[in-house]
C-alpha cells in the first residue's frame, strides 16, 4: 500500500509538471537520497527511505513517464483509496465501542433529477441508518482548517481545489465516520452514520444518599497496572442534580471510564464502560474527603502569613 502510494504520488506531481520536468523530478530525488546518511527522522522525506529495488521501480516509472489523462490519474487514486479502506477494515473487527467507522462513498442523484446536476465539486449527504437526514454534523477536511456543519437536509459541500478529498464527520451520538477518498463530482455523495452510545448516571453521597448538586463527569482512558485516570481527560460534561447523559461524539477506547469529580469529594473512577452500557442509567457513590488543616510557622515560631503550601504524592 505504501508504496502504490509513493508511485501514485509521482504520478500526481509529474502531471502537473509536466513531461519535460521527469529528469529534474528524478534527479532531485536521487539527489535527496544521496544526503541521507540514516533514516531521517523528519515524517515529510520518510518514504524516500526505501529499499533499493523500489527506488528503481520509482526511477523507472519516472523515466518512462507520460502525461496521464486528469479523468484516468483521479480514478487511479480512488481505486487505490478504496483499496486501502478495504484491506484496513479486513484486518478484524475491534472491540472499541465506539470507533472510527471507515466508508466507502456511494452516489446518489441530486435532488433535482438527473437533469440538474451539481457544480462539480465534492458534495456530500449525510444520514442515518434509517435514511434520516442528519443535520448539524460537523464536517472537517482531512489536511485542511476547512471545516462546516451540514443543513437541515444533512447536505454539506466542499467548494475547493478540484483534487480528491478525504472528510470527518462527527455528531453527538453517532459513531465518527472517516469517508473514502472523495472526488469531484456533479453527483452528492450518500455517507450513513452509526449511533453511538449515551450513558447516563446518578451521582450520590454515598453517606447521606442523597444526590450531588454539581459535578463534572470525564471520559478518560485507564492506563494498563493499577486502575486510575490518565492524566489527559477527554471531552467531559456537567451534571447537576445528581444527573447525567453523556454521548460519545468521538471516539471509544476499549478501556474507556468515567471519572465523577466533585467539590468536597474525592474523585471517583468507574469500571471499565462496555457497549452493553448503552442506554443505561450507572450509580456513582462518591465519598466525602477529609479536609487538609495545618500551621506553618517560621524558625523562630512566630506565624508565617502568605506562605505557599504545595501537595505532591510520595511514592
């Protein structure tokens, strides 16, 4: 895959040189080559670091270059796209909850008949499983800033380079679709979102029983040995009146948990999430923490004002 890529790659940049460019194009990399003494670490010349026998295929290819039509080097890189969704999703199926779903594009007629086509852009339909429109989705440019929110249709379009494209699309409670390389098109294309879980909770005084007025809920991951929150929470919510819903907008690892935290009291982390959650109500008990008191004098005994106190954990 990697290196159909690379020569895919060439073939995109000497068509845009143009024929009398290939010598200069293959010097330079035979040239970039000649500099590197180790493997570099710079991701940008990466796939220059190759074998020697895929090196010439890439010369040869240059050397032997001819103008591709624009149609035929655009369906080239769909196939090989979609080639490489393919052979990703072939190697199992995960036991994330809520991971990235990757979808090859179908088209669908515009709204208006095969008689009223579309500006040739890329353009796009979101919905859901049950060809429900859905609006609001955020969609994001892979490579790009450009991001946009689909209409009350569920439609979105990409009024840019006419170049393939790949996109993001996320909603509250949907799974995070990463589409197939997009090309331009007269056509909208059909994407489908899968729901994603919402979980929601109780959040209690595990003395008094009653609920906790404010607290903050995290997604966080929980590392491998001894079970606690990794320093990088996700997205987290509110909750208020002992209430919560929380919908996974992004992603889903398969040590997912959530962490209650609450003025007052000491945090507390939840078992592991499973998809058999979804939809579910979970009791969080949380314990309240004993207050830190102390004095902090001067050598000579008298009290130290404006002192700063730092808490740190001994191992």
């Amino acid at each position: 895959m990697r290196n159909d890529r690379e020569m895919a790659c060439d073939a995109l940049a000497l068509t845009h040189l143009g024929k009398g460019l290939t010598e200069p194009y293959g010097q330079t990399i035979i040239k970039v080559l000649g500099n590197l003494l180790r493997p570099p670490r710079i991701p940008g010349v990466l796939a220059l670091w190759e074998d020697k026998q895929r090196l010439k295929e890439r010369i040869r290819m240059i050397a032997a270059f001819k103008e591709w039509p624009r149609c035929s080097l655009l369906a080239f890189l769909l196939v090989l796209g979609l080639a490489a969704v393919g052979l990703t999703n072939a190697s199992g199926v995960g036991s994330k909850l809520a991971p990235v779903k990757r979808s090859a594009p179908s088209l669908v007629t515009p709204a208006g008949g095969e008689n009223a086509p579309l500006p040739r852009n890329i353009h796009g339909r979101v919905m859901d499983l049950a060809g429900a429109p859905v609006a609001d989705a955020i969609v994001k440019c892979q490579g790009s800033d450009w991001l946009t929110k689909t209409d009350p249709q569920g439609r979105f379009s990409w009024i840019g380079a006419a170049q393939p494209r790949i996109f993001e699309v996320w909603k509250i409670g949907f799974k995070t679709l990463l589409t197939g390389i997009l090309v331009p098109s007269e056509h909208e294309t059909s994407l489908q979102l899968e729901h994603a879980p919402i979980i929601g909770g109780k959040v209690i005084d595990s003395e008094t029983r009653q609920p906790i007025s404010k607290f903050e809920v995290y997604h966080v991951c929980l590392l491998r040995g001894p079970v606690t929150p990794s320093l990088n929470p996700q997205e987290s919510v509110q909750g208020s009146s002992g209430a919560f819903k929380y919908a996974f907008a992004r992603y889903f690892w398969p040590d997912s948990a959530f962490c209650i935290d609450a003025e007052g009291y000491k945090p507390e982390l939840s078992r592991r999430l499973s998809a058999g959650d979804d939809g579910k109500e979970l009791v969080f008990e949380l314990t309240r923490a004993q207050p830190v008191a102390g004095k902090v004098l001067t050598p000579e005994g008298s009290s130290a004002s404006k002192a700063e106190v730092v808490f740190g954990v001994v191992s």
